[in-house]
C-alpha cells in the first residue's frame, strides 16, 4: 500500500495522471468497489471525493482530479506527510438491509448495524449517497439514532424537522433505498501506511506490563495537561465538534459544565500516577485539584461538632463528599501532611449524619427540587427513593474506610461512630438493598465502589463478613458472565473482547469503572489467600485491560481531528464514540494504575 499511498500523493502534486503501482493489488469490482480519498490536515475541515469507474485506475485518476478540482485544495500541504494525511477506503461487499428493523442490539440480526465495521449505500430522491464504514468513527457515531440523524442530514430530510426523534423516524420510513456496505480502509501516518479496523489503526498486539505503565502516565499527563488555572479539570472535549460544551448540558447557564464527584476522581488518578510514578508533579497538581475542591464547601454540625460538605451546582451529593473524602485520604496517605485535617474530620461527620436509623444512606443533602433547597434531614420514603444513588454510598463508605484504617488520633466517639454506623451501611446495602429497591437492580452489576469500600472494611476486626465477600465476588462473577469472550463473538466484533454488557449483542461496554470494582476484587482475593480465586479474576480482568486500551487515543488515531493534539492520550467514550470526559480518563487511569502494581 505505500507504492500506492506516494503515486496518490505525487498526482495530488504534479499535473500527471495517476499510474496504478504494479505492487499493488486490491481486489477491484466495478459493480460496488466505490473508493474515498480523504485529505486530513490539522485545523482545516477534510476533503473528499468518491466515485467508481471501470478500473481502480481511472477511479483513482477521477477522485484526484476532482480533489484538485476543489478550492479548498490549496489549504493542504500535500507534499508534507507530516501535515497532510491521506485515507484511502474501497467497498468491498454488498448484503441487503431492511432500514425499519436496524439495530445494534442483536448480535446475530441481518440487520444490525456495526458502527465503523459497516456502512450504507443508499438512494435518496435518485441521488445515490454512501455512508462509508469508516464514517462511524471519524463522524464520532455508535447508535442507531446517531446514524439516521447524520444521514438525514446529508440527503436533506433533516430540513423537514429540528427534532432528532422524528428525523430518524422519516429515515425509516420515506422512500430510501438502503444497502449495506462493508471496505478496506488506510491512513497515512507520517510515512507509514496503517491498516484500520472499526475506522481506527489495528491495535497493537503486544499487551505488557511496561505499554500499560506508558499509557497510564500519558493519560495522567493529559489531565495535567487540561487542569484550569483554579485547580478544576476540563470536564469534556468532543474532538469532531472540537468542543468543550458537554452535549448533555447544552442549555445551562454555564455552557462548561463541570461535576464535583468526577473532579474529585480526577484528583485520586494523579495522586494514583504518584504512587507508580514517583513524580511530585502529580502530588502538587492533586493538591491544586483539592484546594478547588474546598472552595465549594460550605459547612454545619453534627452531633454539635464541626462537619462540611461539597455544594456544587446547587446541590450537595453523599457521592461528592465520599470521594472528596477519598481523594483527601489518598493525598494525606501519600504525604502525612495534615494541612486538611478539619475537613477531613468534618467530611467524615457529614457523612455520618446522612445514615439513618436502619443503616440506608441518604443519597442527598441539598437537592434544589426538594424541601424547598434547604437540608434533607428526615427525607420519607418516596423522597429517598426518588434520590436513590448505586454509587454514592460505596464512595461515602470507601472514604470511612481509609479514614478509619489511616488517620492518626482519631477521637474514641468519633471512631466508635464510624465502624458502628459503618456496619450498619453495609449490611443494609448487601442484604436489605436487594430487597427494597429490586426494581432498580440490572443484571450487569454497577456497584465498584461498593466493592472497594469492601476491600477495606473487611480488614477492620468483626467486619470481615461472608456477606460482605460474597457480594463482591457474586459482582465479579456477574460481570464477567455478562463480558464479550472469543467464543461469544463474531469475527467482526473481536474488539468486543473483554468489555460488557447488559443485553447479549448490545454495542460493548468497555468500562473502566466497573474494572476498578473487579481489581479490587483481585486485591480483596490475595488478602484471603484465595488464590484460585484471584487467578480467575486475574484472568478476566486482563481481557477487560486489554479491551479497554483500544478507547485510548494515540498519535495515530486522531487522524480525522481537527485538533490532534488536543485528544493524544485521553480515553474515550466507546471504540467509535469519540467523546472524552474527566472520568473516561480518570477511571482507566486509576484501574490501571492498581493492576500495574500486580502483573
């Protein structure tokens, strides 16, 4: 493919007609075989052009002279392979497809949609379009909705209607001929030639020790990289868009949206890159990140002594003073500077003053939509319920734990406090929980932080509980009942490997949260002694870390970004999504920082 990467480049050159290289051999039919050509270059919008001719050759000759046709070609330093980036993508096979029943959620459906594996030729109004497989990355798509709006709007029918609901619906319904496509597609990366798989560079086989440890500090370089001069992080980057507004929260006052819980976690991911690192920067950049962290916290008293919690975006969240909590710990456990021992005291109280009589922890304490904005103190039932978080008190309960275990001095009262209402928290969640709120329960467990907390506690005397253990490994044993294996997927999906997901045959969940939950079950194994056991955890979990590093954006992937340089590190959201937010990065981070410390 380089003798015919560098004949593309030198017509895009010269005014002499492309020759077809006589290395080259590409399996061309003139019936589907439609070619691409794409130009990339930093800051410039791509360029392309398709067509299919009775030759590769004169195809390719068609393309580069419609390319050099375009006044946008002048833009493109085409004689630098460093600037200018070439893709090249030929359809390779053609299959029917029924338009009103594509999905992404049934692995065996002839109708399934594979974001960057397949794509669509199809005829709207006698124009024919293709929505080339590739697109699925390079346009950041993954579902069904995503597709037909982008769709609708390259054929028009978006003009018809704002909403995106309706837009899909006249996708399937208006008179559209649809046929599925599938190609071979390659990028030029300085003067190599790559092969993409899924719209991205093949991954690298290798998967060592060392390559995690590289990716982990780059991706901790990255959040150094995108703190703000206050101390917080950039919250969210969307590198097609090429911008920081989060999707979700478009319509708030402040465009630049931001989340404590995360923020916190992005503190614990540095302070993570200082243990396996050994470098300061991470220490003092941790330190910057909590100084933001305090400036959001308001105080009151429990039990007539001082306590404090985070209040961010017009609420107080149990999850935000728990790993507010952690994040402190880790940094107090790295250093012994007890520069924030009030706070750290006051933390620990607030969050004892939100677990009520049978041990239930109340998910809020400020919520702007109930009792007026003002404390929940006696929160009924119904309240609860509507303010019921997975994740909050596994967070509130892993920050107890580490307080409990490492900070010196603490209060006779106060350390009684913690371990009495500490155990009835944890036995509320994993035996009543289950019980009362059962409809809230998925069969793909969401509940890391639970299982760390766990990992702790159990260290603590009375407390190592068989219900405890239990639920982290019956968790554990859940995920990876419902993880992609070799033997549950197709040749097409093998990138699926070591990711999850709720329903067989629904898009892979390559989760880094829930993978700190299953490292922590390593850990909670080799305290046991249960070696077996950790073996089987150990095993999964390295198919989960190698999955999971195919989200990670290296130099070679960002090649359809406006902004390349911003993205280089960061994980993203899913294998096609390309969204990156503080925690996609943090949660990789941290999961991968504790596995490097046992492979």
């Amino acid at each position: 493919m380089n003798h015919l990467f560098r004949n593309i480049r030198n017509s895009l050159l010269v005014n002499e007609k492309f020759k077809l290289p006589l290395e080259v051999s590409i399996d061309f039919n003139p019936q589907i075989s439609q070619i691409y050509i794409t130009l990339f270059q930093e800051n410039i919008n791509s360029l392309r052009w398709g067509s299919k001719k009775e030759t590769l050759e004169k195809t390719i000759q068609r393309i580069i002279f419609k390319l050099k046709s375009n006044p946008k070609f002048q833009y493109f330093n085409v004689s630098s392979s460093d600037d200018c980036k070439l893709m090249f993508e030929i359809v390779t096979k053609e299959y029917p497809c029924n338009i009103r029943n594509l999905t992404t959620m049934r692995m065996n459906s002839p109708n399934r949609f594979e974001s960057g594996v397949n794509g669509f030729k199809y005829k709207c109004e006698n124009v024919t379009r293709f929505f080339m497989p590739s697109d699925g990355y390079t346009k950041s798509i993954m579902s069904v909705n995503q597709l037909l709006n982008y769709m609708s709007k390259q054929c028009g029918i978006a003009k018809k209607t704002n909403k995106i609901s309706e837009r899909v619906h006249l996708m399937r319904r208006e008179d559209i001929e649809y046929i599925f496509i599938e190609s071979r597609a390659y990028v030029t990366y300085k003067d190599e030639v790559l092969e993409l798989e899924r719209g991205y560079p093949k991954s690298e086989l290798d998967f060592s020790k060392d390559i995690m440890y590289d990716k982990t500090i780059k991706s901790l370089d990255w959040l150094v990289k995108n703190m703000n001069d206050d101390g917080s992080f950039l919250y969210y980057y969307d590198p097609y868009l090429n911008t920081i507004v989060d999707d979700i929260h478009p319509k708030m006052i402040d465009p630049l949206y931001n989340n404590i819980l995360r923020h916190s976690g992005g503190t614990v991911s540095l302070i993570r890159g200082y243990e396996i690192s050994g470098s300061k920067l991470y220490l003092e950049k941790a330190k910057e990140s909590i100084e933001f962290l305090l400036s959001t916290f308001k105080t009151h008293t429990y039990k007539k002594e001082f306590a404090c919690y985070p209040f961010f975006n017009q609420k107080s969240k149990l999850g935000g003073a728990g790993i507010g909590l952690i994040a402190m710990m880790h940094y107090y456990l790295q250093t012994g500077d007890e520069c924030y021992r009030k706070q750290l005291d006051g933390l620990v109280r607030h969050i004892l003053s939100r677990v009520d009589k049978a041990g239930e922890m109340l998910g809020y304490y400020i919520h702007p939509k109930f009792n007026d904005a003002k404390a929940l103190l006696n929160p009924s039932d119904e309240v609860k319920k509507e303010l019921f978080s997975f994740y909050y008190p596994g967070e509130a309960l892993l920050g107890l734990a580490l307080y409990y275990h490492h900070i010196q001095n603490i209060d006779k009262v106060l350390k009684e406090d913690i371990r009495l209402k500490s155990e009835m928290a944890l036995d509320f969640l994993v035996n009543v929980r289950p019980i009362k709120y059962d409809y809230m329960f998925e069969p793909l467990p969401a509940d890391a932080w639970l299982m760390q907390a766990i990992e702790e506690w159990v260290k603590v005397d009375g407390l190592k509980k068989q219900s405890y253990i239990d639920f982290v490994f019956d968790d554990t044993k859940a995920m990876f009942e419902h993880m992609y294996t070799d033997k549950n997927t197709k040749l097409n999906n093998k990138d699926y490997i070591g990711g999850f997901y709720y329903d067989y045959g629904e898009h892979v969940y390559h989760d880094a949260s829930r993978c700190e939950g299953v490292v922590s079950a390593y850990y909670l194994a080799k305290y046991l002694k249960d070696d077996a056991k950790a073996s089987w955890i150990m095993k999964n979990m390295l198919l989960s870390a190698k999955g999971l590093m195919k989200t990670f954006h290296n130099e070679k992937s960002v090649y359809a970004h406006k902004e390349p340089k911003r993205a280089v590190n960061s994980f993203r959201f899913k294998l096609t999504r390309q969204w990156i937010r503080v925690d996609s990065v943090q949660h990789a981070s941290c999961f991968f920082a504790r596995l490097h410390q046992v492979i």
